[in-house]
C-alpha cells in the first residue's frame, strides 16, 4: 500500500468526527517523482497538514490550494506540477518529472464512502477506490468494500458499473493508475479520467529460525510494510521478548506452519534455524506454496550439502532454483544488522525486478512504473 497506515487511520477518524477535508491526492506522475501515484495529503479547515505527494517540493502550494477551496467552497481541481512550471520552479519542483494531483474537499456522501473503505483498510480488507478526476462531479468516490460497491461516481450506472470491473481487477495487484473512460462510461473513449487505487493487507514475512539474524531482520521488514511472523518448535529459544517487539511468535513445525501461513507471490519466507530437521521441511513446505521469495542463510558449503539432500529428496531442479541461498546480496555484510540490510535489499530487488548494483553505474529510470 502506497499510503502509510496512519494516514488512512486519521483520514477515517477525521472524516467521523466532522472535519471538513481536503485530500490533495498524486494521481499520476511523468518522469521522475519521490512518492508512487495512490501518496496523498490531508488539510483541514482548523489548520492541520498531514502526508506527503512529493517529499516537500509541492506541497506548499498544494495547502495553499487546499486552503482557498476551505474559504470558497470550491470545487475540487486537477493541478499539474512539472520541472519547466513556472509555478513548479517557484515551489521547488527540480526532480525533472511532472506530477497531476487531484485537490477536493470531501464532501457529502464521498465522506461515508471513504470513511468507510478506510475502516476496512485499517481492518487488513482488501479495498479498492475510484475517484473521478474532471468534469462538476470530480472527487466523487466509489470503493469495492468486502465485494461491494459504497457510493458512486455520479456519472450514470455504465461508468459505475465498468469502474466496478476494474476495481476488481485491481485487487487482485497492488498500485494505482488512471483509467479512462467514454463520454457515457464506455470503456472506450477517454472523456472521463477516474483514478483507481487498491489497498491491500500487508504482504508477510515468515522467518523460521528464532537467532540473531530474525530478530535483526524482523523490524527493519516491519517498516517497509510486512507482517511479520517468526516462527521455532524451540519455545526455549523463541521465548525471547526481542523476537515479540517486531514480530508475532509462532512456537511449531515449520511443515505445520508454513502450509498455514497460505504464501502468496507477495510474500516472503526466510530459513534461519540452520538445522537441517527444521530447515528442509520448511523449505519443502515453501516450495509446495506460491510463496515470491524463499532465502536460506547457510556458507556455500551448508547450501550445496542442503541442495544435494533436497535433490535426492526428489525435488526437481526447477524448483531448487527457486531458492536464494545463500540468501542476501553481496555488500560484505558481517553483522547480523548488516545481513539483515543485505536480505532484505535482495527482497525488494527480486519483487522490483531490478539488479540489485549501484545507481551510480547504471542509466535510465531510478524507479520503475
């Protein structure tokens, strides 16, 4: 989820208690831009500010915006910031992309509908939202909350009904885009913009192996946005309060837990028990599951011994070579914080599709879209 939890947290409570609203919302982004499409900012009419589109180079003028549709009742209105904007210049656009952000007080019934597509998010519900970007009726809402429709676009029930359709597509893959649509809600046609967002429920990690490593690992997966489990059939070993501040404790086999744990492609499973009766029936269990990312630690020695028993096991290669083991890219990394900094940049890397080398000696596009 591109948006930090607390934000979709004090959107919902804000809305329910009253508070009249603007969300400035990065809606599309040409180039280079510091946050993905789906970033927003929260202004409300006693003064508060909170979020961020850009990482400080709009955001100025954007509360400005957001403050003369407060004072004038106005509508809202799709703004576009780039590099060779005389008004970007002069608020510090200078990353050389161009960024469209949509300002809108909430209003009416879009308040129901988005305070109540934010309760789900904050439930862990898969939601997704839909909001109209021209025309009278922009920043109306429509949200797919648990397989129904709340509100609408107020477009007629064609544009409703396919916006619809494409929402749920969008559960089934993180991100935001816009789409466009006919005059009268067609498909084709590209009269009318909608932005259409999916918020998912955390992607999880699930470390087997209560050492050193997890324990290093586990808040630093935290804060880019995994539920993390930590899971040991040694109570002794998992016991420790330090695997509990970041993680929740599983005591089990890992051939029970994992299968329980349902991996899906968005998720991760790390081996860190170096132990073979623990290690091999996790990784057989990973292999058997849609899991996006399997790391085993071990030396080279301890990952060719374990791949020899797994092949003689009956694994087929195709499926050995699902494993990254030794887990982790190569930055000289010693310390188990610096393994866990290591483990975690070859996650994001496999996730992204990207390398893993230095920026420095590459070309092209720094972030992907």
């Amino acid at each position: 989820m591109t948006v930090a939890a607390h934000q979709v947290g004090l959107t919902r409570r804000w809305l329910e208690e009253g508070r009249r609203l603007v969300v400035a919302t990065l809606v599309e982004a040409d180039g280079s831009s510091p946050f993905e499409p789906g970033a927003f900012v929260l202004v409300t009419d006693d003064g508060a500010v909170e979020g961020s589109i850009t990482g400080g180079c709009v955001e100025s003028d954007v509360v400005l915006q957001a403050e003369e549709i407060l004072a004038t009742h106005g509508p809202a209105r799709m703004v576009t910031y780039g590099v060779s904007d005389e008004l970007a210049t002069s608020v510090g656009l200078m990353c050389g992309g161009t960024v469209h952000v949509l300002i809108g007080e909430v209003r009416g019934a879009d308040r129901e509908t988005l305070a109540t597509a934010f309760a789900a998010v904050e439930r862990d519900e898969p939601v997704g939202l839909a909001t109209r970007l021209d025309g009278p009726e922009a920043g109306a809402a429509l949200a797919l909350v648990g397989n129904e429709p709340v509100g609408g676009l107020r477009g007629g029930d064609l544009l409703d009904n396919n916006v619809e359709g494409e929402l749920r597509g969008a559960l089934r893959r993180a991100g935001s885009r816009v789409r466009r649509f006919g005059a009268g809600g067609e498909t084709l046609g590209d009269a009318q913009r909608v932005h259409v967002q999916s918020f998912l429920p955390p992607p999880t990690m699930l470390i087997v192996g209560a050492i050193d490593y997890a324990a290093a690992l586990a808040p630093l997966a935290k804060a880019v946005g995994y539920d993390v489990v930590i899971a040991d059939a040694r109570q002794t070993f998992a016991a420790s309060s330090r695997f509990a501040r970041a993680a929740e404790v599983r005591i089990g086999w890992p051939q029970e837990i994992v299968p329980e744990a349902e991996l899906s492609e968005r998720d991760a499973l790390l081996v860190f028990s170096h132990d073979p009766k623990f290690d091999e029936p996790a990784i057989l269990a990973a292999l058997a599951s849609d899991v996006g990312y399997i790391g085993t630690l071990g030396s080279r020695r301890t990952t060719a011994d374990r791949r020899r028993r797994l092949a003689e096991a009956g694994v087929p290669d195709e499926q050995l070579d699902r494993l990254h083991a030794p887990c982790g890219l190569d930055i000289g990394a010693a310390t188990p914080e610096e393994v866990a900094v290591s483990i975690l940049a070859e996650i994001i890397s496999v996730r992204t599709g990207r390398a893993g080398g230095p920026l420095r000696g590459g070309s092209g596009p720094i972030r992907d879209r």
